[in-house]
C-alpha cells in the first residue's frame, strides 16, 4: 500500500521556531507563585526551576548549586538565560561566589533582594522607602496583602501593577553604583524586565 497524500498523522519537524528557556533557582515557593502569575504566561522565554528542592537549603550557595546540576556541564543554548535569585539575609559571602559565576558566562545573571523578595511585592503598590529590614518589609506588605503567607495566587498582580513595582526598584536601585543592592533595594526587577520586556 502507497502513502496517502496529506497524511496528517505524520509530525512535522523545523516547523517551529525555538522558544528560549529562563532558568531560575530560587530560595522558596513565594518567587517560584510569582513567576508562574498568569502575567508571565506570554513572557519571551519560558521559564523552568531546578527540580528536587530540599526545603532546608535556602542559602546562596545550594540555590546556585541546584541550577548548576539542572544545566549541566552543557550550559545554555542560544537565546537561554539561568538567573538565580536569593536574599542577602546573613549570607554576603556566599554572594561574592555568585557574583563570580556570573562573570563566567553572557547568559548568567543574580537577581538579590536587600533584605528579602517581599521587598519587590511591597514596590507593586508603593516605593518601599523605609523597608531597609525583613521586619519593615513584612509590615509594609501585611498593609496591602493582610492575609498574606508566603504563597501568591496565579491572579495576584496585573501587567499594570508589574510595570509600577519596576519602575519603583530600577529607580531606587540606580542610586546604587554597586554590584550587591543596598538595603531597600532589590535586583529581581532587571529579571522582570528580560522575560516582559517592561
């Protein structure tokens, strides 16, 4: 028996162009809800997290570990960027090794809060002037998400609110000229920007 013509069974191949990957190791499940809010659903890379997690390694070190296993020795292909994100909590030395594995490759970035992520939701309704301590973040934001738990739901913040959180941590952080933000600043911003474009 002959092949059929138009057989739409057959899968076509080189049809589709390659969509970027965005890995980012993260500290806890508050940035993993954040970055999987329906507002990053048409962001221009698709973004994916190390897999098995241990729950009492936060610190910089282990979330930069995981991603080093995740994308192997390989590294990245074209287009891809890997993005680790932590606070700076007690841990500034380890932040110097991190600060150097982004030296290594065009496609590795760190993303740190000074003090704590939450520092990034408080600027989604406010500049966060003040939020220098986890303590003044968690007061700021029980203000504006009282029932708040460290888990955010697919729905909590628009593009709009997005938009106003980056605008409020690249303004604060272009007073800083140094490579680690200051308190009451926060990189996660600049990841913001490379997924949305904002």
């Amino acid at each position: 028996m002959g092949k059929r013509k138009n057989n739409t069974l057959v899968r076509r191949t080189g049809q589709r162009a390659y969509r970027p990957v965005c890995w980012v190791s993260v500290e806890g499940a508050t940035e993993r809800d954040y970055f999987r809010m329906v507002v990053f659903k048409d962001a221009r890379a698709s973004v994916k997290y190390p897999k098995n997690v241990h729950p009492s390694r936060r610190n910089p070190a282990a979330v930069l570990k995981r991603l080093q296993k995740e994308i192997g020795p390989g590294g990245l292909r074209y287009g891809d960027e890997a993005w680790v994100v932590v606070d700076v909590d007690d841990y500034e030395s380890e932040l110097v090794d991190l600060l150097e594995w982004c030296d290594s490759h065009a496609g590795f970035h760190l993303a740190v809060s000074n003090p704590k992520f939450e520092l990034f939701l408080v600027m989604h309704f406010e500049k966060a002037n003040g939020c220098t301590t986890a303590a003044k973040v968690d007061a700021a934001l029980k203000r504006y998400m009282p029932g708040y738990n460290k888990r955010l739901p697919p729905m909590q913040f628009s593009l709009e609110n997005v938009r106003g959180a980056v605008a409020n941590a690249r303004e604060k952080r272009t007073a800083c000229t140094e490579e680690l933000p200051r308190p009451g600043m926060t990189d996660v911003f600049k990841l913001v920007e490379s997924l949305l474009g904002v």
